[in-house]
C-alpha cells in the first residue's frame, strides 16, 4: 500500500462476508486509497493519502455490522 499506513484490530467477525463488509465500508471513506483486513487476525491496514479520523473509521466498521474496532 501506499502513502499513509493505518492498522487496527476488528473484533466481531465470523466469517469472509464480515471481511468484505466492512473492507467495502472503510473503503468508502474519502480519501482511503485500499484496505487489507484478515479474518484470522482481524488486523485491518487502510491507506489513504491524506489522514483519516478514527471516528471515521468507527463509523465505517460499525455501520458494516455489529463489530468493534481499536488503533492497533
């Protein structure tokens, strides 16, 4: 990924589908240039070229479904 590198942990996710859901929500985000998320850790990685707001990123995860997000 390139420009500015982001992780956090996603927590609530129980299959692939959870993954793309909120993958596809994050990713709608201004800004956000790609995501990478993995079920098996939950780490998800945004890039973007200018700085997003975790409450940004808040919003995005919890309107994917009922999961919970931190700064990694």
């Amino acid at each position: 990924m390139d420009g500015m590198d982001k992780t956090y942990r996603v927590e609530g996710m129980t299959c692939d589908h959870c993954v793309a859901h909120v993958r596809q929500e994050v990713g709608r985000i201004p800004g956000v240039s790609a995501t990478s998320l993995t079920l098996s850790d939950g780490l998800l990685t945004v890039a973007s070229d200018v700085p997003i707001d975790f409450a940004d990123i808040r919003a995005a995860v919890e309107e994917a479904g009922e999961y919970e997000v931190a700064e990694a």
